[in-house]
C-alpha cells in the first residue's frame, strides 16, 4: 500500500475546529506586559515633537520608549536580489522624520492592554507634514519629493533583462500589440494579524519569542544579530499559524522591539496587532504599472517582447521587497517561446507602508500582463485566443527549456493542459452558445489564460526517527499556516519507512527542536521539505534493512521491505517487525558490531533548480448590463504540480488561492490619497470576498514530474492568484468587445463596468 497520492482528511484540524488552537495571543507568560504603539497619522513629515512625561505617569505603565532612548540595534533584514539595491534607513522607532502613515514614534508597556493604549492617548506628538508621493509613476517622476538622501529620484533599484534582438524583432514586425496595466494593490488580511510575545532569561541569558510567522529560523537569526545575541540562546515558536500568503515572511519592526523591551524590563513583553494596523503596517502586494508590446509575425507567432515595469516598495523595504518585481520580470514571457525581449523594471520608494511578498509575489503580475497582450494579439490579428496559444506554447520535447529571461524551465506539457482544459470547458460549444446569446442582446464573454508558477528553489531540513516502540516523530524545518503539513509529510514519510501515517507525528515551528530550517513561503514546503524528509526516511529505512538482515541471519541484499517491516525474499514467514528492529537500535549492548544506536537522520535537501508547475483556465463569464455585476458561469481549470501527495489538499490549495484571485479581481484594492495616507483602513473600506461569493472550479489535474526532487513534486499553492486574474478579464473584455471596450483594470467592481457600460 502506498500512501502518496492519496486524500486523507487533514489531521490538524480537530484542535483548530473545535476551539483550542494556540494562536500567539492565546499564550501568556508570568508578568507578561502589553506593549503599545503611537504611529503618526502622516504619510510623511518631519517629527516636531515626542513628549511622553504624561504617559509615563499614567496607571498601570511600566515604561515609554521614544527613539532618543533607543539603543542602537541592527538593521531589519532586506532580502537584495538586485544588484546595488539602495535599502534606507528602517528604525524601529523613528525620531526624525517619518515617511509612511503608521510609522511607530513611541513605545507604551504596560500592565493591561487597555492601560498602554490610555497611556498612548496621553502622548503629545506633533509632526511638520511634508508633501508625499503615493505611486510609483509619482515617485519617479521628475520633480518628486526626495524621500532619502540615499535614494536620487526615489529609485530603489532596477534592472534590464535584454535578449536575442528584440529591436528587429520589432522592427520586421507584422503586426504590433501594445497594452498597459494597473495592478491593484492588495493586502494580505491573515484571519489571525501579526503578533509576538517575548521573554528574557536574565539567569541564563536566553530569549524565547513566540510570534506568528512562517520563517521561525530566519526571526531567530535576524533578532539575534538585531540585538547583538548568541543564536544558540534565542529560540523562536511559531504556534498555530491563522494564516500568512506571504506576508508574514519578516521579520517586521515589532519582533526584535518586544524583544529588546522584554530584555530591558526583565518581563515577558506581548503586542499582538489590531485589524487597523494590520492593514496600515503589514506589508501590501502587486500595485505595479506595467505596458507590454507583443511583435507578431502574420501567422501569429510572437517574434519578441517588451516591458517597462514601475513596482511600488513602500517607504520601508520589507525582507521581501525585491520579490514582486523580479518575479515579474524573469516570469514575464510565460508558457510561450519567445526568444528577443526587452525587459525593464524599476523599483519605486513611496511615502506607504511596505510592499512585499503576498500569495504570488509578482507571477500574477507577469501573467496577467503577458496574457492580455496575446488575447490583444489575438484579436488584432483575427485570431481564436486558443489558436494563438497553440500556436506559441513551448512544445514538451523543448524541457528542460531555458527561457529569454534566463529560467530554466524543469518540465511541462502546456500543450496539454490548454487542451484538457478546452475539452472539459467544451470550447467550441461555449463559442456556439456565446453567439446566440449575444443575439439576444446577452454581454457574455469567455476568458483564456495560461500560466507558469516557478518554486522551491533553495533547501529545506528534515528529521526521523524511529522510536523504540515503533514509533516515528518527524521533524520539518518548515513551518505551516494552514497548508496541512503534519497530514502531507506524514503520507511521505510513511511510504519511504513502510508504516502507516498514524503511527507518524510531525513537528515543527520551533527552533530548538529542529535542524536549521528556511520556513515556509513560495510553494517550496513539499517539493523541499518533503524531499528532505525523503532522504532521512531512506536513511533510516536503509540502517533498518541491514538491522533486520541481521536479527533474521539473512543478506542484506535478500532482504526487503514490506508493510510494517522487513522480510526474506522467498521467505515469507521470516519477517521481523520495524518495533522489534527499532527495540534493537536502542538496546544497550545488544547491537551488533559495526551498528551506532539509534535509528535517526537528519538530512538537508537542496533542489538544483526552480520546479515550474503550470496549467491552463478556461474561463465563461456575463456581465449583467443593468448593473455591471460579473457573473462567472464556468472556471475550468487544469493545473500540472507534478506529483500531488494528497488530492484533496492540493485541492484545497487551489480553491483556496482562487479565492484570493477572485477577492483582487472583483473587490481588493488598497487605496490612498495622493501623499500616501490610507484610504482602506478597516474592513468597512477593504471589501474581501465571503465565501458565497466565491465561485466554484472544475479542477482537473495534469501530472509532469520534476526532476528536480525525490517526489517529483511541483507548487500549486499559488496557482490561483497567477492564471485566473488574466483569464477572467479576458472574459470579461470578451464580454464588452461589441461595445468597443478592449481593456479594463481589475478590481472589476459593479461600477467600474457600469461606467465602462454607460460610456459607450
């Protein structure tokens, strides 16, 4: 019996569904104190004044901090996958000058929750407002306010990705496409915001901090070179995790604050966020401003590609800052075979909160911009848009296939998936269906996308070990927030030991119990993580095997593996269990020679390039003429993750991340005025979609294997929020083509498409 690939039902979900997860502000600690926050309510300006002798005296407060009495502490970590990023200046607390609209300029501890924000009220901060820039065509616009020295004309950093020829390409060109987008900019809204909750050994010197996090081992290395600490004497729990997309990667400026605080007052410090500065502080997504322009030759074969791409960073760079455009970039020319392109992207500083990684981090960009510009090319060239994708896709004999950008696709078959999709969807029939319907005077419209989600690219650790019961415990240097891997790893690991997932129990999320690890964020935990936990299973089945050719005086080479043990080949009566051989490992004195006790590996697997899932939407949609109401009559959807451990989980992913594309696409947009003050600060104003307004997909699946990884496994938790965006609005566009409509911005909100409507 093999365990992977099938859908067991998620074994983490009982604590959770029945009230006792242990979320970072369900946890105390004895004298824990509650930290406090006064961040100005200007986008940018200078900081007249931070008087706090009133705070200090108020009940129940154990200390306000300004930062003159800060102490120097180390930068906070920026991730620079650009050459000569300019990172600037990122205090925890400011003094000077603040340059985004909840920037902290005071920290209130005190006894209550209740108490520091009375104590924050009694603050009196006055600030000299300055003029901001809120875009990034703002930003790097000539005449722009000057935010940092460091940063002329506010750019962060930029890059060239040039090819082939693209200037004949364009040049002999028969036909030329040209489009430009706005991306709308997105928060990420975990149902659980940020938290943390430091305490500080004076006895032993030693700090544990529990925060909500997806990368527990990275907190733990950046807070301790933050406050000049031994690694080995800081340990990072990442509990139950409401949540993350991306956006918990961190560290943020609050971890090594409450750390710090907590050393200072030999107390536990806790500061768990607010919805409203969750929205106001966590980092935001997408919001970039891109044109492509497609050259085609007169059969419709794209000859070459260009793209000028503007990507907001925020005021602050987020660790993962750099993210969102290089994956735009490098992504850009998709699942189709084009060799000369022209591609540059700036990275813009603005007077907002951060911008960073968020559930596709610059894949959605680059997809949806690529995929309107062939839909654009189709129509100026008559074209059906699945005719000019077959026309273009990269055929699966070309894999391993290097891209213009220079990624090296690992495998694929996007022939396939477009055509699994356009049967399932029944293409033809809904191209029949739309024309009589638009005789009777319907607006209905059917989208098409492709689309490519690169992965795991990096290493993961993994830890088992067979108990003298029989018993395995596995360890993961990954660190879930809702993606299920206590069931996933437990199916890997019980298929490379021969043992049955329940006897299997999967740790994770703190640092002192695990080998050093890279967490969680990209797709990466089952290609990496459960690859690594691969190799030490191997492992330890292997010492298992010749521990029983030993107990069963038999070759090794004759002996094999079955469920619940070994046995001899043409022998099947002579078997010994694995809890007789794991009794053995551990029994003193009884091993033979040549044999260390124990029956453990520890192993680190990394992955010699990227994985590259892909797949292919099909997408009917009517748009309601009264109203401007989007309706989405069929999503059919085919997506290729290589090997799937777990159906129904990876399902899961999937509904999951079409959700979130359905919330950009339709609602989400972070909005503010035009020197960066935030518009959409609460739920009221942020419209996320409920689940009955989320629609349904027909999910089908196919499977190419990567190379890449002992399972062959792909990522698919991002696959929503990068091939659906495009597919919809195309749809839709599709839909008002006979009212001369050829492009619209997401969200696709009712009145947005009612004045597109009404316009014409």
């Amino acid at each position: 019996m093999t365990w992977v690939g099938r859908p067991l039902r998620r074994r983490e979900d009982t604590p959770l569904l029945i009230g006792c997860g242990r979320f970072v502000d369900d946890l105390s600690a004895p004298g824990v104190v509650h930290l406090a926050l006064l961040r100005s309510p200007h986008a940018h300006a200078r900081v007249v004044r931070v008087d706090a002798h009133r705070a200090r005296k108020a009940p129940g407060v154990v200390g306000v901090v300004t930062a003159a009495e800060l102490e120097a502490i180390g930068p906070l970590p920026v991730n620079r996958l650009f050459r000569d990023m300019i990172v600037p200046p990122n205090p925890l607390l400011a003094g000077e000058r603040v340059h985004a609209q909840g920037t902290p300029v005071a920290a209130v501890v005190a006894e209550s929750v209740a108490a520091a924000w009375d104590a924050v009220a009694l603050i009196d901060a006055a600030y000299e407002p300055l003029a901001g820039v809120s875009t990034p065509r703002a930003a790097l616009a000539a005449g722009a306010p000057r935010l940092f020295d460091e940063a002329p004309g506010n750019r962060a950093l930029g890059q060239t990705w040039r090819a082939g020829d693209p200037d004949g390409a364009f040049a002999g060109a028969a036909r030329v496409v040209q489009l430009t987008v706005q991306q709308n900019l997105l928060a990420g809204v975990p149902m659980e915001p940020r938290g943390a909750l430091a305490a500080w050994d004076a006895t032993t010197g030693e700090l544990t901090l529990w925060t909500s996090t997806q990368a527990p081992f990275r907190i733990r290395s950046e807070v301790a070179r933050m406050l000049g600490l031994d690694e080995a004497r800081v340990r990072v729990i990442a509990p139950d995790v409401g949540g993350g997309f991306g956006v918990k990667g961190g560290p943020y400026r609050e971890e090594p604050l409450v750390a710090w605080l907590a050393r200072r007052l030999r107390r536990p410090v806790k500061w768990i966020s607010t919805r409203q500065e969750d929205l106001l502080t966590t980092q935001h997504s997408r919001g970039t401003a891109s044109t492509g322009a497609l050259a085609l030759d007169a059969d419709g074969r794209i000859r070459g590609l260009r793209a000028r791409i503007e990507a907001p960073l925020g005021a602050y760079l987020s660790f993962s800052a750099s993210t969102n455009p290089r994956n735009h970039a490098r992504c850009l020319p998709g699942a189709y075979t084009i060799r000369d392109v022209d591609i540059q992207v700036a990275g813009a500083l603005t007077t907002t909160p951060p911008v960073g990684a968020y559930r596709g981090a610059g894949r959605p960009e680059a997809a949806f911009l690529i995929e309107r510009l062939v839909d654009e090319a189709a129509h100026a060239l008559g074209l059906d848009p699945a005719e000019i994708r077959r026309r273009n896709l990269i055929p699966r004999e070309a894999f391993p296939y290097t891209t213009a950008t220079g990624q090296v696709y690992d495998s694929g078959d996007y022939a396939e998936a477009l055509a699994r999709a356009l049967a399932a969807a029944d293409y033809d029939g809904l191209r029949r269906a739309q024309a009589e319907r638009r005789r009777r005077g319907e607006l209905v419209g059917l989208g098409l996308s492709t689309y490519v989600e690169p992965a795991a690219l990096g290493w993961e650790s993994g830890v088992v070990r067979m108990e003298r019961s029989g018993a395995v415990t596995a360890i993961t240097g990954s660190s879930p927030h809702g993606q299920g891997h206590e069931t996933t790893f437990a199916q890997v690991v019980a298929d490379h030991l021969g043992v049955e997932p329940d006897v299997i129990t999967v740790r994770h999320g703190d640092t002192a119990g695990a080998p050093q690890g890279s967490g969680t964020a990209g797709s990466r935990s089952t290609a990496l993580g459960g690859g690594a936990l691969v190799l030490a299973a191997r492992d330890v089945r292997d010492k298992g095997r010749r521990l029983a050719a030993s107990m069963l005086e038999a070759a090794v080479e004759d002996v094999v593996a079955v469920p619940g043990g070994f046995h001899v080949v043409g022998a099947a009566d002579r078997t010994v269990a694995w809890r007789s051989v794991a009794d053995l490992a551990y029994r003193m004195g009884a091993l033979p020679a040549g044999f260390e006790p124990g029956l453990e590996a520890t192993r680190f697997f990394e992955a010699p390039g990227e994985v590259w899932s892909s797949g292919a939407f099909v997408v009917a949609v009517r748009v309601e003429r009264e109203t401007g109401v989007i309706v989405a009559e069929r999503i059919v959807w085919v997506d290729d993750a290589g090997t799937i451990v777990n159906p129904l989980l990876a399902d899961g992913q999937l509904e999951g991340s079409l959700a979130q594309a359905w919330g950009q696409i339709v609602m989400e947009a972070i909005t503010f005025d035009a020197d960066g003050h935030l518009l959409t600060g609460t739920l009221m104003d942020y419209a996320i979609p409920r689940a009955d307004e989320v629609p349904v997909a027909e999910i089908l699946h196919v499977h190419t294997a990567s190379p890449y990884n002992p399972l062959g496994a792909k990522g698919l938790g991002e696959a929503g929020t990068i091939g659906l965006p495009p597919a919809v609005v195309n749809a839709v566009v599709d839909a008002l083509s006979p009212l001369g409509v050829r492009h619209v911005d997401m969200p696709l909100t009712p009145a947005r498409i009612w004045a597109k409507i009404a316009a014409r």
